[in-house]
C-alpha cells in the first residue's frame, strides 16, 4: 500500500495526493441524488410484477388512488403513449444489435419478475407503499424462458410479437484453412465455461429527482449517474423536451460500475411523470428492487476450442458464445462481438472463428458492468489452464510460450486489432517473482502429503479503451479567473475514481499552479460540456490527456501573454505555483492574477492580435483503441471438509501507463478484484426454473466482506500509451482479471486430487460436491 | 397512522419529531433532523451505511424506530466531525489511506470504525477485519480501510496534508 | 422498503407487556433488539397492527448466578453477556455469542429475543437446547418454566401463546472436569450458519465420558439434540470413543433444509464433520480440566 506523500513542488502527477473529495464525504457532506429534496416534493414508488412472464388480465388501481397522501397512480395507459424513444444513444440506428422495445410501464404483458406495472406518485414513500399494497392485478401466466435452451427453442418470445429472441448475433465461420488446422493440430482442446450472473451491485442504488416546472419550462433532474449528457439526450427524447430545457446534474455519486451509464427505464419514468404532472418527484430504488429488477450481468456461455502444437503453441481457437441480456437490458447489450473479437487476449493464437448471439429472456436485464466483455478473459485463462492441464504442461510454462513479446509489437490479433504499448511478459513475469511460484509449487506438494488442498492461478489479459463512436472524443474546458484561480469543466461523471483531485493534479503539473487553486466542475449539463461520462476506464487516457492538452494550452497563452508584460520571450518563462519567472532573472516575476487581470480587464496591455481573457476549450480525439494490461496470480485454500475456498494470496502487476496518482490506481485495482472475488466465491443473482429471482436481498445475495479479501499486492510497470501523457485506463482491469485467477487456483488446487469444477459460482457446496 | 411527538437528543442538542412510530430512525435523521450523512444502503440491517451511535453503541438506525429513540442519545456521522472543517483523527487515517472512493458507505465505517478503536485500542490484523465485516464497501476492496483503521489505532495519524 | 403502519405499545412492566399482547393476540408482535423482526417488517414479508416494545420494560435485564444455574435476563444485549464475565460460567454461552452477526448487531440484539425468534439456523437456541436450559415465560395467568426440548416447535415458531413474553432464560451450570465447543459453517464471517453443532462433555473422575451433549443447528426446522451420538459417546473410555462415527450419527436422519448455500446432502455431510470437531474440541478442554 503506497503511504500518501505530501506533494513536492511542480511534481504532481505521479504523487499520491490525498483527494479533494475526502473531506466533504468523510464527515456526511456529500450530495447524493437521495439528499436532494424540494419543496412541494413527492415520493414515487412502483409496483412490480411477482410474475416472470404474464398477460396481465386485470389492473385496478382504483383503491391506491384513494390511499392517503397518494397525488397519483399511473399505468401503461395514462404514460405509455406520452413517451418518446426510451433506448440509449447506442442503440439509436441498430449501432449495438437491436435493444428491448422499452416503454414506460408493463403494456399488457409483463416480461420478467419485477417488471413494472404501475407507479405510485405521493406525499412520502411510506404511504406510496401502503397504496402500492392496494392495487390489484392479476396474471394470466405463460411459460417463462429463463435459459439458453428454452430462448432458441422457439416455445415462445419475450417480446410479444418479435420474430423470436434473438437480440444480437455475429459469425465468422470455420473456413477450410481454419478446419485444416483444426484436423492435423497436436492437441485439440474444446471446453464449456459458464459464467453465472452476477452483478454491479454499488452500495447507492439508482435514483433521480425530476422536476418539471411549466412557467420556466425547464425539466431538472438530480440523478445518480455517471453520464450527465446522455441522460439529457435520453430524456429529451422520452419527453420530447428541446436538450437545451432540460438540465441533469450530478452529485455526489455512491458507485455505479457500469450500471449507472447509461439511464434506466424507471428513471426515464420518472421524468416522464414530473413533466406529465407538473410536481417535483423523487424516485430512490430500495434495495430489493435493485437486486432484482435494476441490471445484472456476466451471465454468458463460451466453448472454446483450440489447437495447439506439440510444443504448447496456440495455432487456432474457436469461441461459441452466447450471453443472456433478460428482457430489458439497459444499454449494454450484448457483449459477444467485443468477447469474441478480443479472445486471443495477449497471446499468439493463430487464426480465430467465432460465432455469438445474444438472447432475451423473462429475467432482470444486463447492463454494462465493469468490464462488459471481460467473458473473453474469463475464458480464455481458463482455457490456458485446461490445455496446460491436457498437455501436461505447467499454465506458467504455456503462457510463457504464447505471450506477444515486446519486440513483436505492433502485433495483429487474429480478430484485427492492433497491440501497441503494452506488456503482458514483463506483467507475468513480475506477478509470477512476487507470489514466489516455483515456491508455491513445492509448498503446495508438501500441504497436499498434509491432505490440504493449496492452489494457484494465473490471469493475463490486456484491457482495450475505446475511443470509437460516441467514446471518440473527450472535452475540457478551462477558464482562469481574474483572481487567478483555475475552473476547470468536464463532461465526465465521476463515481469514485477522484476525477476532481486527479484533474486537478494535471492541472497543478501542466498549467504551474497549486493543487488548492484548481476547482473542477462535472456533472452539470448547464455548466459542463458535452462529454460521454465516465466508465470505459477513460478517464486515464482520455480525460487525462483533454485536460493536460487544455493545461499546456492555457500555460502557452498565458506565457504569451507574461512575456509581453515582463518584456522576456514565452520560451524563457516558467510557472510554478501561479508565479511566473523569468529563467536568468530571479526579479523579474509576475503572479497568475496579474496576467488574468491583464487577460479580462486591460486588453490594451495584451501582445497585438491576441483574443483577451484566459479560456480554453479543447476536445481530444483518441485513437480508436488502446490498451491497458495485467497479470493477477492468486493462492487459494480449499477446505475438503466443506469446500469452502479461502484467498491466501493476492498479486496484481499491472501496467496502465504513466500513473497519474497510485492511490487512486491501486484503489480502482483493489475495488474491481474484489469485484471480482466475490463475483467467483460469492455473488450470485439467482432464479428458480419459473422466472423467480431467489436472492432479492443481501441475505442471499452476498457481497465480500472486509474477511473475504485478503491484503492485495500491487507491482506497477509503466509503459506509455501514444495518447497524450501516457496515461491509460485502469478501471476495470481488477474485475476482468480477478474471477479467472481465483477459478484457475480452485481448478490447480482440486486437479491435484483429479477433481474438476465447471459450474460457478464456486460455493463450498458445489466445491465439496466436485471433491467427490 | 398518526404521528407522536418525539424528543431525543441529536449530535449533543434536544430535537423533537413529529413521526408515524413506523418511521425508522435512518428516515428520520435524514428528514426530520437533516443530517443527509447518515445513508440507506438495504434498509434490511445488512450494509452498515446506516450505522450511528445510539447512548455510544454503534447500532444500525435502519433497524430501529426513531420513537425508540425517545430520551436517547443520538450521534451520526456529522457529530463525529469536527464543526471547523477540519477532520477527526479517524477520518484523517482514512483520507491519508484511501480508504474511501465513492463515500457512500463512509459515514458507516467512520461511525463503526470510531466506536470498534475505542473498545479494541490494540486490534490485531484478524480483529480488524471481523470488526469490520458488519460494513460493506463496493469500491475499495476494504484495503485502503483496513489500513487506515491500523493507522488510526497506531495514533500515528499525520496531521491534515496540503488540500 | 418502509413498513406497515402499526400501532406502538411501550410498556414499562411485565405485566403490562403481557396485558398488550394478549388484547391484541396475532395482531401484536413483541419487539426485542430489533435485528430479526425489523428486516422482515421492512421488506414486509410481516405485518402487525400492534407492535410492543419490550426494551422499556423493567427487570428484563441483568445476568446473575442463581442456584447452578446462570439467569439471564432476556432483554439482555447480546453484546452486554458477551463482556460479562459471569457469563464464562456457561462456556458454551461464551463461545455462541460473538459467532452472532457482527458487533452492530450485538448491541442491540437480546439474548431473550433470539432465543424466542427461534431461526433454526441461529446459535442461541441450539445453546439452550444443547444444555437444557429453562425458559422462564410470563403471561396474563403468572410465571411459568419451560424447558428448552418443549420450547422449540418448528421454524420461528415456539411454544410461546401469543400473549406470552420470555423473562428470562436460566443456563444451567456444569460442575466438574467438562468441556465445550460451538463449531458452524457459514459463508461468511458473522452470517447464519449453513450448518452448526454446540455440544459439551463431561468426564467422571476415571476420564469415561459421563455425560454429553450434541445440539445441531441449521439441521432442521428447530434446533436438534442429537440423543443417538450423545448415548454413543456417554460410557466411553478416554480417546476411545470414534468421533468421526458420532458425528456421522448425530446427523442420521435429520432432514436439513436445500437452498442457495447448500442442499440437504452437503448439510448433513459438513454437520457431521462439525460434530466431530467440536466434541474433539470439547473432550481436549474437559480433559485438561
């Protein structure tokens, strides 16, 4: 753990600089979207169905409209034909394969358990509930299609009236070149990993606060969100309000993974209701609602087959995907194309074929979540595992023998990507020293004499930013004030990743002024520009790179315009702390304040034909992807009495570029690998075979816990991206990286005693029960 | 049903609520008394967000109705904060460790944390982590936590860094 | 997930409790710590027009020795017997008590309470079961004993009318060269128990085994003595009684419950193996006693 050091002048970035954030939400200070509250507010509530699939034959909401405090009840007929187009921006023109046929209430059929039916607007949400307990409605119910099989078998489609439940399919087939492969290879090695749902679950659930006011026809909406803009986009199109009358603005936000990109159903209602009634309402998801009826994810399927040579080379793979998005996913969608296209991951894998699709089912919609295509990792370290494991191969050995090497660089992976700047040798070799694992070798065939059960496992990935359609580009704006103090506006929407303190470290190394005099704004389309929000680890490469562009702008007018003061030329001029200096003359210095006032106030002092003030806008085209790397290695125990799996050790080397702050980097690594612990050990959205979701509350559904996660070891390789400052993302690696290296210990440890485990999540009961 | 009066003792001052008996002691430090620091995580007594002190016993206020406050003593996060802006010597540790991203579950864990090193001065590894298993935290993987709590306990908390 | 609205009773003595309860029958629930009852009124899986708070009433606190038995008040906080030292007379109390959620929850939770709640998967009445434990219950017509065997019914459901309020709950002391363990599985640190064993042991002077006790937990709709392994084990001589065999009979014929964390199977083969490790446990302590 990097202790903080206390910043060293004109040396920010790289520092780990204690945040600006702490303060306020240490001591209760945040603003979250449940803090908010207006005059005159009220309170909505829904009413969900207990069914998964179901005509619904009769709703009387007669009884809850006479409730106390109720202002309102509204059904599919009072909201549905108010509505405009409800998907997000990537769906609108087919961009992401076709997105559920959202509306705002259940019209007549409902879809999955907890799909909404009716909503409750009043005075508080005690007394929605208790009118919530008063609707009536019955079902008529269908056979749910909760799986795969019972998706593709034609018995029925989710979506009344669609040709089937496809969502998303793409195929590259087996050619003859490919087949021939495939018949004289050494080995051939087909395996089936399913990945089991589980989900984002942040400790804020989702909410919003909608205020419609007619007189100054303006819509504003406090929102728990990590993409401000695009919420406005959303609900301009669900209203048909002009974007420019609607203002969102985020707050403080309590965590969000993926989920909160992009704005879901309930909150769209939401708006809908406020500007339909003309009230201020406010809608906090409670706990069970989110378990069941928010997002999940990771429920996907991968056979994999790959030929290798007699030496352990990958020649060939084919991956048959399929993943389930329930019935309303929100934004996400399908994973498969990104899952298949980047399978080959860090290794030489030849020539790859695939084929994927994407299913509805009557369940809980997937949204993005932290690594939404992460299944290509998940399985492919598994994979390594099991062929190393047929061969008679160490999976040390075999990624050694297949990892793209430096000097191979740039090197095109079969699906057509391009590898650049990344190092996933020089990550496996350093997680590999740090857990000792020729060490762990020979302690674990002493435990095993024991009768104790130890194991070990690797995962190697690189992580793709993108910088493709709407994630192409990336806005700072800066403005100096006369006082000289700095503002900087981002179009981000930050949930935890410190963007303020990091920007503001940026700002402090780039620009030559001190952190306490940068402010950074986010999270207000009023005040912010246009931007995607935050998620897809961007805000490394490029948020990092936006505003150290709009800094090293900002320092070069300012320069210009210090040099026409001090009468020294802008290439001897260097600015530390807001003083400007003159290099040679120790004297001859001006203040940041001074060269403001000079910008706005005295525009007759300014060098000829330059535009007064200080204020810089710039947006920074990345380029279409990058890509960030690692290796995690874990040590497992495995309880034989119990199956019970216990984290010995956690190492992660990890290479995101020049780090701007390490705190906030080992944090993202340590929040995604418990992610990603839990995920494999814990997490698990369950339904029974009619459609039910079993794990409704945090009784059932379990989180990891502060005994759950060991102390993590991070090692840090820096190899710089071509994006502006080297800075690369590091986001989502931990929950990409994480659930394979903990399967592939618990699979090393049982393999020992010829045990093999494919169902997840790896529960005790399910490892006991592969123990034989 | 009808609403009751009812007096309780709120960060060291008196304060009297008018609340259905049904209101839990979270919703009305929030509403009622407008203390927003203190948050709803589950509202099924399993996350810990919602942790305050009631008589100096960390408690979950999710799980207790205000009228069962009546005549008690009440302390929430922002009565664990010093009033001038700076920090506790608890919430320091945390900020010097990073021991908090999105904040959400903050409040709780500082409360928590305040009321486990004042009966735990010496806590071993082992007893930090199953005193704080009673708190769920989905952003930092508890390391930055679980350091600060040593550093806390340690009393060597290095005073409030620039910014 | 507000809850329903109720009417809210505090009373002061036991008798008005008892009063309450009785005028309202089904549709009062007493309220204890809290940290079972609250949930379900929350998700509002469970709804009563009358809710009676216990934790004004007087004299339901406190932890005393009373003739070989320790008395523990049953508005006792969890948390409170944990710190008491009196409470090291009952070793197997002892050890249950911090096994219960995490601290937060012990501050509020009673010992009374958990007890009446009755959650098969719950260590307190596994305790009282395992050491035949009195059960002392107030109603309208005065002060009765009951024993734990007759106490536990079925799921969350005691022999408790519904205008009956649990006083206390009286734990027998051992006397002699004795032992004691509480082993459970849960998935977590602090979460119910998958599957739970309490048992205790005692020694003659020979080192026979004189007298024992297996209570299982998360075994069944109640918690379960398991009498066929406590006689296997009563009679043996030192070390050679077969615990793996014990344990395998304590759980012969129980019926565990199939869920999410486990199937009746994994149940009775991890309860088995618990068993075995705390009378290993316990026959260690008492023979060093």
């Amino acid at each position: 753990m990097t202790t903080v050091q206390a910043a060293t002048a004109g040396r920010f970035v790289g520092q780990a600089v204690p945040r600006k954030e702490d303060p306020r939400l240490l001591t209760g200070r945040g603003r979250y979207v449940d803090d908010v509250r207006l005059p005159g507010m009220l309170h909505a509530h829904f009413v969900r169905s207990d069914v998964a699939r179901a005509r619904i034959t009769r709703l009387d909401v007669s009884a809850a409209r006479q409730a106390p405090g109720v202002v309102a009840v509204l059904t599919a007929d009072d909201l549905n034909a108010k509505a405009g187009p409800m998907l997000p921006t990537l769906f609108v023109g087919g961009a992401m394969g076709r997105g559920a046929p959202v509306v705002p209430l259940a019209p007549g059929d409902v879809r999955f358990v907890g799909d909404p039916v009716a909503m409750i607007v009043a005075e508080d949400r005690y007394a929605a509930e208790d009118a919530a307990d008063l609707v009536e409605v019955d079902y008529d119910p269908l056979p749910p299609i909760v799986d795969y099989e019972s998706a593709l078998s034609g018995t029925g489609t989710v979506h009344p009236g669609w040709d089937g439940n496809i969502a998303a399919q793409m195929e590259v087939p087996v050619d003859p070149g490919l087949q021939e492969i495939f018949d004289t290879a050494a080995h051939v090695v087909t395996e089936t990993f399913h990945q089991h749902r589980y989900s984002a679950v942040p400790m804020e659930t989702r909410g919003v606060v909608a205020h419609w006011d007619p007189y100054r026809e303006q819509m504003d909406v406090w929102l728990a969100s990590q993409n401000p803009h695009e919420a406005r986009l959303v609900f301009s199109r669900v209203t048909g309000l002009p974007e420019n009358r609607i203002r969102v603005m985020i707050g403080d936000v309590g965590g969000g993974f993926g989920l909160k990109n992009f704005t879901g159903r309930e909150e769209q209602v939401v708006v809908l209701a406020s500007y339909v009634l003309g009230r201020p309402v406010k809608w906090a998801e409670d706990r069970r609602e989110h378990l069941i009826a928010s997002a999940h994810a990771r429920v996907e399927r991968v056979t994999a087959r790959v030929a290798v040579d007699g030496e352990g080379k990958f020649l060939a793979a084919h991956v048959d995907h399929m993943d389930d998005v329930g019935a309303y996913p929100i934004g996400g969608g399908s994973a498969g194309a990104m899952v298949a296209l980047f399978f080959s991951g860090p290794y030489r894998m030849g020539r790859l074929a695939w084929r994927t699709a994407s299913v509805f089912t009557n369940t809980c919609g997937r949204a993005a979540y932290r690594g939404p295509w992460q299944m290509e990792t998940t399985a492919r370290e598994q994979m390594v595992d099991v062929v190393a494991r047929a061969i008679g191969m160490d999976p040390l050995e075999l990624r050694r023998r297949n990892v793209v090497r430096r000097e191979e660089l740039p090197y095109t992976m079969p699906g057509g990507m391009v590898l650049e700047h990344v190092s996933p040798l020089e990550t496996l070799e350093q997680a590999a020293a740090a857990i000792d694992y020729a060490g762990f070798r020979a302690s674990q065939a002493a435990a095993l004499a024991d009768g104790q059960l130890l194991g070990i496992g690797l995962s190697l990935y690189v992580e793709p930013q993108t910088g493709m359609g709407p994630f192409a580009n990336e806005p700072a704006q800066m403005r100096i004030q006369p006082d000289g103090r700095v503002d900087v506006f981002l179009g981000s929407g930050a949930h935890g990743q410190g963007l303020e303190t990091t920007t503001a470290q940026l700002v402090a190394e780039h620009l030559g002024v001190d952190i306490d005099d940068v402010t950074v704004h986010q999270g207000d389309t009023e005040s912010t520009p246009f931007g995607p929000g935050t998620g897809g680890s961007r805000s490394g490469p490029m948020l990092g790179a936006a505003v150290q562009q709009a800094a090293t702008s900002m320092r070069d007018k300012v320069f210009a315009i210090a040099g026409h003061l001090l009468e020294a030329s802008p290439d001897d001029l260097a600015m530390e702390k807001g003083v400007i200096s003159v290099a040679g003359s120790p004297q001859a210095s001006i203040t940041l304040a001074h060269v403001a006032g000079a910008a706005y106030l005295n525009s007759g002092a300014l060098p000829p034909g330059l535009e007064p003030g200080l204020e810089v806008m710039v947006r920074y085209k990345a380029p279409a992807g990058m890509y960030s790397n690692a290796c995690h290695a874990c040590t497992v125990s495995v309880d034989r009495a119990s199956g019970a799996v216990r984290v010995l050790r956690y190492v992660v080397s990890e290479d995101c570029g020049v780090m701007i702050n390490p705190n906030i980097v080992e944090g993202q690594i340590a929040g995604g690998v418990a992610q990603g612990i839990g995920g494999a050990l814990l997490e698990h959205n369950v339904y029974d075979d009619d459609g039910n979701p079993l794990a409704a509350t945090f009784l059932d559904y379990l989180l990891p816990t502060a005994g759950d996660i060991p102390d993590i070891e991070y090692h840090h390789i820096e190899t710089p991206a071509s994006t502006l400052g080297g800075y690369k993302g590091v986001g989502e690696g931990g929950a990409i990286g994480a659930p394979p290296s903990v399967f592939n210990a618990v699979a090393d440890a049982l393999a020992q005693v010829g045990a093999h485990i494919t169902d997840q999540p790896l529960t005790p009961a399910r490892v006991r029960e592969a123990l034989g | 049903m009808d609403e009751i009066p009812v007096t309780m003792t709120v960060n060291g001052r008196r304060r009297t609520v008018l609340i259905e008996p049904r209101k839990t002691l979270a919703d009305t430090i929030r509403e009622d008394c407008e203390l927003t620091g203190t948050h709803l995580g589950c509202e099924h007594g399993v996350c810990g967000a919602c942790t305050v002190l009631l008589d100096g016993e960390a408690v979950r206020s999710c799980l207790l109705f205000a009228v069962q406050a009546e005549g008690h003593e009440v302390t929430t996060i922002e009565g664990l904060s010093p009033a001038d802006g700076s920090l506790s010597p608890i919430q320091e540790a945390f900020r010097q460790c990073h021991g908090l991203q999105c904040g959400f579950c903050t409040p709780g864990f500082i409360v928590s944390v305040h009321a486990f090193l004042r009966d735990h001065a010496n806590p071993t590894d082992a007893e930090i982590r199953e005193g704080l298993s009673g708190n769920l935290c989905r952003c930092t993987g508890y390391q930055g936590i679980i350091a600060a709590v040593k550093m806390a306990a340690s009393g060597n908390v290095p005073t409030g860094a620039a910014t | 997930m507000k809850p329903a609205p109720f009417a809210y009773h505090a009373p002061t003595t036991v008798a008005d409790a008892v009063g309450v309860l009785g005028e309202h029958g089904d549709d009062a629930k007493a309220l204890a710590g809290g940290q079972s009852l609250v949930p379900l009124l929350a998700l509002r899986l469970a709804r009563f027009a009358h809710l009676v708070d216990l934790n004004r009433v007087e004299g339901l606190t406190g932890i005393q020795r009373v003739n070989g038995s320790l008395e523990v008040g049953a508005m006792t906080r969890q948390a409170v017997a944990e710190r008491s030292d009196l409470v090291k007379a009952v070793p197997l109390l002892a050890q249950a008590i911090p096994l219960i959620g995490h601290f937060q929850i012990r501050n509020r939770g009673t010992v009374g309470g958990s007890i009446a709640h009755a959650d098969p998967a719950s260590e307190l009445p596994a305790v009282a079961l395992a050491l035949d434990a009195s059960l002392v219950v107030a109603s309208p017509s005065g002060s009765r004993v009951v024993p734990a065997r007759d106490f536990f019914v079925s799921t969350w459901t005691t022999s408790l009318a519904a205008d009956d309020v649990l006083t206390a709950v009286r734990f027998p002391v051992w006397e002699g060269r004795c032992g004691f363990a509480i082993e459970e599985f849960a998935r977590r640190s602090g979460d119910f128990a998958v599957t739970g064993a309490a048992c205790g042991v005692a020694l003659s002077p020979s080192g026979d085994v004189s007298r024992a006790a297996v209570a299982l937990f998360g075994m069944g709709p109640t918690p379960l003595r398991a009498a066929d392994a406590e006689a296997a084990l009563v009679g043996a001589a030192p070390g050679a009684a077969d615990l793996s065999e014990i344990g395998e009979l304590a759980v012969r014929g129980t019926d565990p419950p199939d869920d999410l964390h486990g199937s009746s199977a994994y149940r009775r083969r991890v309860g088995a193996h618990l068993v075995t490790r705390a009378l290993t446990r316990a026959l260690e302590e008492a023979n060093h006693g």
